[in-house]
C-alpha cells in the first residue's frame, strides 16, 4: 500500500472519527466502514461479509473509541480506498484461504433469533380504522424472510437465491427496478443484479421493492399521477444517494431507497382508496393545502400511513423514519433522534417541494450549501432519464 497516501487519509479519518463520536453512545464497525467507504471502491464490511472475514455480528459490535480494534478497522478502510475493491478482495480471499473463514467469537452465546417476525406494534387509531381491516397490506409474504436470510450468508450460491426471487415475479421485478436505478444500469435478471450489486446492498433493496411488488398500480379512479409522484420521489433518491455519496456517511442503498419510498402513503391511498385519493386531489386543485385536506379526507396523514407500512413490513428504521418524518419543518426534526437518512431525505422533500431555503436544511446534509446546485441539477437529470423505468408494472 502506498504509504503516503495513507498516512493523509489516515489524519483526515481521524478528525472524522472524532466528530462522527461525538454525542454517540456507541460505535460500531459497521459505522467506520460507512463512515470511510469511498464511492470507487465501496464499503470494507460488504467485501467482508462476502469474502467470509467478518461476519454480521461481528460489525455490531461497540468499539472502544481510537482502541485497538478501532484501529484495524480504520486501517482496513484506508488500505480499501488506496488498493481499491479487487486488490482488496485478493488479500482478504487469501487471508482466509490460510486463516478460515471467520467464526462466532468465544464468549456468551448469542441470543437465539426468534424463528418469526416479532409481534407487530398496534397501529395508530385513525391508521386502523382507515386502512386496519385491508388484507395483505400489512403482513410481508413469508418469502421475503426467507429471502432476506439467503441474501444474509455470505455462502449461499446465487442460483438459490435468484430461484427464489424468481419465483415471484412482481417482487423481481420491483427489485430489478431498484437495483437498475440505483447502479444506474438496467438489469435484466435477477442473478446479474446479485452479482452486480453483492448480497448485502441488494438486501438492503429488498424490502421496499417488496412493499412495491404488492401494492401494484393504483386504478384510474384514483386520479393519481403517476409520473408526478415518481418524478419527485426518484428525484428524491437519486438527491439523496449523491449526498451520501458526496458526504461519505450512511448507507447509500438505504439513502436511495429512503428517497425513493418516503411518500409511500400517498401510494397507499391511491391503490387501496381511490375515491378518497380522487378527493384529495380535488380539494388541492381547490386551494386547500394537502395536510389540511388529508386530515378532513382520510382523519390521519400519508406520512403516519406509509410509516406504520413500512414498519410492519420491517423495513429499515430510516426509511420508516424519513416516512414518518419528511415534512417535519428543521426545527421538528432536530428534536427526532432519527437515522441520518431520514433526515437527508426529509430536506430534500422539503427543498424540492416548497422552495424552503437550503441554509435551513444545511446541517441535515452535512454539506456545504455552495455543493447543494449542482447535486440538485445532476439529480434532476438522473430523475428524467430513469422515469421511464417507473412507468413499468406498478404505476
Ligand atoms: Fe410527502
Ligand atoms: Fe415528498
């Protein structure tokens, strides 16, 4: 590894650990390698996980803050972003090759898994008596468990698990969508989208292209509209995985996908309750603003209803918390101790949707306001060019 080169990045992660800590009360693994992936060569705990290094636990665990463990990690992440992603991979496969693949470490046992999904939260009162009786809407296919436990072992042979996508063809076509948008690279089958993407990132897709697959279209009687709605989530997304990107921080699949479903509710509504969907749209076109509208219309808001969606189907924290929260004014959401995305994504709602200023919304971003318009113009045409894409089979 090229010393120099590493021993500058080595006193920038320093100042950056420092300020990622502070006010945590732990930090993980998983966290450095968020913190110091570069969008060249990606994430160290992904070519882990794949190669058989680490396993998941492993990266949750609580680091001793600049201690030893710490500093491997970080020296693993710099040597990644110096060597880039193939030499790496060479060095852990042959790491493992004369070491073995990693092991649950010694020590107490780790509690058993439960073998179902926990039991889910009672929904909000005005929540359930609207959408409560909806069959289908709030238990996830047992497939998708099982899916997500293929995608988790590092070993399992791809054909197992695109065979078990395949087997249903809305969920692999919403995850092809998603993983197409997110590489930026239309994807034709379900294998190439692993192999492209890895087990971990494409696990991380999985769950809203699922809530997708089983929504479907709204009808016509709704009066949505369809590329209105796509337009502003994809540009949404696309916003949000450059920031990521940009920033250095979170997880970009979860930043993308966080965008891209934040108005999930509003999906809901139009496919499940068209009549009340045509309502609302009518009563904006009258000049009564959508919260107002939605209160009178439906007694609750698309973001509480795309939020207790998403967390029934166990949908990453930050997407049911950029749901939950994205039209929170600044002042709401630095109260909210929620995931980074969500609040990345809730500023870009607001910014695109009201003209609200960037200086607001410059702390959630975590960049400067100076790089904030040309993020915003290159989002714009990632949006344009992958509408087409949407109008595919669910909208
Ligand atoms: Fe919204
Ligand atoms: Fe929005």
């Amino acid at each position: 590894v090229p010393q120099e080169r590493l021993s500058q990045l080595r006193s920038l992660s320093d100042v950056r650990i420092r300020a990622f800590s502070v006010g945590r009360p732990r930090v993980t693994a998983a966290d450095l390698c968020a913190l110091l992936s570069d969008p060249k060569s990606g994430r160290l705990d992904a070519l882990a996980l794949e190669h058989g290094l680490l396993l998941p636990p492993h990266l949750e665990e609580p680091l001793e803050l600049l201690g030893e463990t710490m500093g491997f990690v970080v020296e693993a992440c710099l040597a990644l972003q110096v060597m880039g992603a193939a030499a790496t991979a060479e060095s852990l496969k042959g790491f493992v090759r004369k070491r073995g693949p990693a092991e649950r470490r010694d020590g107490p046992a780790p509690a058993p898994r439960p073998a179902g999904p926990p039991p889910p939260q009672p929904l909000p009162p005005a929540v359930d008596r609207l959408l409560g009786a909806t069959r289908g809407l709030w238990t996830p296919p047992a497939s998708l468990r099982k899916i997500s436990d293929l995608l988790e072992v590092a070993a399992t042979p791809v054909d197992r698990v695109a065979g078990e996508i395949d087997r249903d063809p809305p969920l692999a076509g919403e995850l092809l969508k998603a993983a197409s948008l997110f590489n930026g690279t239309k994807m034709s089958t379900v294998k190439r989208a692993l192999v492209t993407c890895g087990y971990p990132a494409l696990r991380r897709l999985l769950g809203p292209a699922a809530v997708l697959a089983r929504l479907g279209s709204p009808p016509p009687e709704s009066a949505f509209d369809p590329d209105a709605f796509w337009s502003h989530s994809l540009l949404t997304a696309h916003a949000a995985l450059l920031i990521s990107r940009a920033a250095k921080l979170g997880e970009h699949e979860t930043h993308f996908m966080a965008g891209l479903i934040h108005d999930l509710g509003r999906l809901v509504v139009a496919r499940l309750l068209p009549a009340r969907s045509k309502a609302l749209r009518e009563a904006e076109a009258g000049g009564t603003p959508r919260d107002a509208a939605e209160k009178a219309t439906l007694g609750t808001g698309h973001a509480e209803i795309g939020a207790c969606v998403a967390g029934r189907w166990g949908l990453a924290p930050a997407i049911v918390e950029a749901a939950r929260h994205h039209h929170d004014d600044p002042a709401t959401l630095e109260q909210q101790p929620i995931p980074r995305e969500a609040a990345v994504v809730a500023a870009l709602c607001s910014l695109s949707r009201d003209g609200s200023r960037i200086a607001d919304w410059e702390p959630f971003l975590r960049l400067p306001a100076s790089r904030f318009p040309e993020i915003r113009l290159q989002a714009t045409r990632l949006a344009e060019d992958s509408l087409p894409l949407m109008r595919g089979s669910s909208t």
